[in-house]
C-alpha cells in the first residue's frame, strides 16, 4: 500500500443521492444532560453481546456525539468540509452511517450528519433481509441495532493519491468514537469483524461507488 499525498489539484467528487422515501429529524441532546469522565470511559469501554431495545432519544444523543457535522465550510469546488466528533483527513469524512434495524420490519436509513436526522432509505427489501441475516451470523443483534459504516473512496481521492489507508483509518477512527459514546450513554455495543458485503454492491450499484467499512452493533445492556 503506498504513502497518500495530497493533490497538486482536486478532483471533482461525483454525487451521491441516497433513495430517501421518508425524513426524521433527530432529538438534540440538552445541554448538562450527560456528564462523562474521559479517563473512566477510556478505562471502562469494552464489547459486549447483550442488546436490548434502544429506548427514545438514545439513538439520537449516540448520533449527535459520535457523528454530527458540527461546523462546515464549503469549498469554492461546492465540498462540503465539516468538523466532526472524529478526525478525518483532509475534513473529507468518506464515511456514512446507515442504521440497519429489523424491527419492526428490515429497514435501512440513512444519518445525515448535517441535519441531524434519520433518512430511511427505499431499497430492495429482500437484499435488506439477507443483510441483516448475514449480521446475526456474526454476532446476534437480539433487538439492537446495527451501524453500518458505508465508505465514499471518492471523497478522499478527490484530495490525496493513495487515499486508501486514509479511508480505512477513519473509519477505525469513526468505530472508537462509537464504543465511547454508547459507553458513556451506557449502553452496549460490539464491532463486527464482516463487512457485510456483498450487500452493499447489492443495495447501491445504481446509484454510484461505495465499500462497505464494517460496522457496530449497539444497543441496551439489560434485554
């Protein structure tokens, strides 16, 4: 794998439109509403395979803390760089959230890290389906839910040659920032080894270039 450098030049990034069928805007956590010590959460993050329900607004303070795009600059090419919980090179975040959920029927969304909600997503549901039945194969979901993590190789090499070293580290970036937040809401989660393909082929081929980086399940510690 060879050493990424940025560009003399940038490239064009190709648009990318999710098939949303329906918008959810997400609740924003209250100010003084968490309190968390860094230092014990670094000591005390670990996996686990219990997942129970996600109870309302849990999943929207998970959202908000591990992934929200907290400033943006748009760049003269019409890019949007944006300031995030986790680093990423060049501000690029090649990497989107999809919530994976099986109840109360499969459904795919997507996170729209600007505006703070939850795009479910018009799919084929049978690919869907055998997704999250190639999930369970790995570790049991139970009834949590699955953060998928979908990687844009092209917002990345629009900047750097090489890029692909730097994509794959910021979604291992991206996957720390989540055991760390779901730890410090108290709730479980596990990373999965698979990366869920060839699904993600399967669900996005029509529309334009994407790779599956793995993913999180996370959920409640008593089911």
């Amino acid at each position: 794998m060879s050493n990424p450098t940025p560009k003399s030049w940038e490239d064009t990034v190709p648009i990318f439109a999710y098939p949303v069928k329906e918008k959810r805007k997400l609740q924003r956590p209250i100010t003084g509403d968490h309190n968390a010590d860094f230092f014990e959460l670094a000591m005390i993050r670990h996996s686990t395979h219990s997942f129970g329900p996600l109870l309302p607004g849990q999943l929207d303070h998970l959202l908000w803390f591990a992934a929200k795009a907290l400033e943006t600059r748009v760049q003269s090419d019409g890019y949007v760089l944006s300031h995030r919980p986790s680093p990423s090179a060049g501000a690029r975040h090649p990497i989107d959230i999809l919530v994976c959920s099986s109840s109360p029927q499969p459904t795919v969304a997507y996170y729209n890290p600007f505006e703070h909600s939850l795009d479910t997503l018009r799919l084929d549901l049978v690919v869907i389906t055998e997704l999250m039945a190639h999930i369970n194969t790995a570790v049991d979901m139970q009834q949590g839910v699955f953060l998928w993590l979908l990687a844009h190789p092209s917002r990345t090499a629009a900047k750097y040659e090489h890029p692909e070293s730097l994509i794959w580290r910021d979604a291992g970036a991206l996957l720390q920032q989540i055991q760390l937040t779901a730890t410090a809401l108290k709730l479980s989660s596990c990373a999965l080894g698979t990366l869920a393909e060839p699904f993600a082929t399967q669900l996005f081929e029509n529309i334009g270039s994407v790779v599956s980086a793995g993913g999180i399940i996370v959920g409640n510690l008593d089911l």
